[in-house]
C-alpha cells in the first residue's frame, strides 16, 4: 500500500517575499530610476568612468529591484494551477539569475573602458561628479534601509539588497575620486576608482549566481545533509529501506522533499508517516514532504526503474 502525503501548503509570503515588501521594492525603484538618469547624463557630460560606473551599476539596482517586483506580483497572481503545479515561484530566482548576468556585464565594461583610458586618462571635473555621488549615495541608502528587511526572506531581494549595498559603497569610491581630482587634478583618480568598483562587486556576483544555479538545478539546500537525512529516515521504528530520496529548493523558503519508504510487514504505515514528517520538520525545517510508504512487494518496482 502506497501513501503520499504533502505536509503543509507552498508559502507565498516566505518564498515570494510577504506583501509589506512590494511598496518598498516599488519605491527603490523609482528612487533609484531617478538618480540613474542623473548620474549617466552627468557622467557622459563630464566623461567620469567612475560616475559611469556606478551609473550603470545603479541601472542593474533599478533593473533588478524592477525583475524582484515583477518575479513577487506574478508568484502572488499566478498561484498553482494544474498546468503549474509550483506556480511561478521560480521566477524570483530568474530574476536574481539574471542580476548576476547583468552586473558581470557592467563590472566587463569597466575595466574595458579603463585599460582604453589608461595611456590618457581624460580631465573629468571634480565638483559635478561630487554632488552626483552625494545624491546617488543618499539615493542608495534610503533604498538599502528599504530593503534590508526583505533580504532576510527572499533570494530575490536579496540579489536586489546585495546590489545596492555595493553600489551604495561604489558610490562612496567616487566621492573619494571626486574629492581626489577636485582637490589635486590627478587625472588617474577616476579610472582607478572606476576599476575597483567593478572588482568590488565581482565576488558578490559570484555569489549571488551560485545561488540561484544550485536551486534551479534542483541541488539539495544549502546545510542540508542529505545522506544524514536518508540514514535517520531509515532508523524510524517500522522502516527498512529509504529509496528515491529528492531534497530541492522551490525558492527562498520553500524546501521540498520527496521519498520512498519501505516498511516491515508488521508496522503501521501512519506511525511511520507521522515519524518521517515530525523529524523532517523538527531537524530540517523541511513542512512540505511527500512521502510514500510502501511494503517490501511494492519497492520492488522502484528496483527496476532506469532513474
């Protein structure tokens, strides 16, 4: 006799990021759409690959607060259906894919535009890209403030949170390059901020990526041991063999798992299904399991199966 059983309900407020979020992604975006627009028309006007630096950096900011905003409405509109079974909940995790990509882009353009610029770095005046850098650091701090607490909760805003937390220090580094050149005309200054800019955001990115590929294809979540797992599931009183065993990352918050147990002919298969769900709950933090409990003439079947 086989039981499945789904423990729990998919979470949109832990995995989608809860309502409360949605206004404050919508006002880091307008914020930050206002003051990249400053920022690029400064910088092509004064030609600092500093300030074009973090223009840039500021248009993934507005681009990826923009993917976190949409990825959050369409896994709150578009729940599970029979034709998506998950819904869209992958969507945020596209989006802080596509976060990477693009702040990768703009850290290859940097440093492309500085080793152009090196031989003869332009004069970029000081004082107009100081007051931009000023603006763009308050810009950047209102949004970092307003999505600190998201970033705790969703991968999404938490591509979105980690990208203006490094431009909000890219834009420090032009300050400091704006105070350089204003206050001594060394025209280095600016590329050279341009450059450690782009290298200071490389590790995040990195990082962000990684993240958001392990959960796509379907890698078990991060601090879960998944051999310890089957070796305490297959210690339960009533069960002798853990077979088909999937542990994966819907989105932020949301661990799934699915298994296979084979049980003694004399064990009671509510026991054993209430054992499973109870310890991966209360070690796992893993509600949503489908689990399976099956006699040993039904396991059988799962031998012959070529995956």
């Amino acid at each position: 006799m086989g039981h499945g059983h789904g423990h729990g309900h998919v979470r949109p407020s832990s995995g989608s990021a809860s309502g409360r979020y949605v206004r404050r992604l919508a006002a880091a975006f307008a914020i930050g759409a206002v003051f990249m627009v400053l920022q690029f028309v400064v910088a092509l006007a004064t030609s600092s690959l500093a300030l074009l630096s973090d223009a840039a950096h500021m248009f993934t900011d507005v681009l990826g607060v923009g993917l976190a905003l949409l990825a959050i409405l369409l896994a709150r509109r578009s729940g599970p259906t029979f034709s998506r079974t998950f819904g869209m909940y992958r969507g945020e995790v596209l989006a802080a894919l596509a976060n990477a990509v693009l702040l990768f882009g703009v850290a290859g353009y940097v440093l492309y535009e500085a080793i152009d610029r090196i031989a003869d770095p332009p004069r970029v005046p000081g004082l107009p890209v100081l007051l931009v850098a000023a603006a763009g650091l308050l810009a950047n701090l209102v949004s970092f403030l307003l999505l600190r607490g998201g970033a705790k909760e969703s991968l999404n805003v938490r591509g979105a949170y980690l990208e203006v937390l490094a431009d909000m220090i890219g834009s420090v580094g032009v300050l400091i390059s704006a105070a350089v050149t204003l206050t001594t005309g060394w025209r280095y200054a600016d590329p050279i901020a341009g450059v450690a800019i782009a290298v200071f955001v490389l590790p995040r990115t990195v990082m962000l990526a990684r993240r958001a590929l392990r959960i796509l294809f379907q890698h078990a979540p991060h601090g879960v041991d998944v051999a310890r797992l089957s070796g305490e599931l297959n210690t339960l009183p009533g069960v002798e063999d853990v077979h088909d065993l999937h542990v994966w990352t819907l989105t932020s918050g949301m661990e799934v798992a699915s298994a296979h147990l084979t049980i003694a002919p004399e064990a009671d298969s509510s026991d054993v299904l209430s054992s499973a769900q109870a310890l991966l709950a209360r070690d796992y933090s893993i509600e949503h399991a489908t689990l399976q409990v099956e006699p040993r003439e039904s396991a059988r079947r799962c031998d012959e199966l070529s995956w």
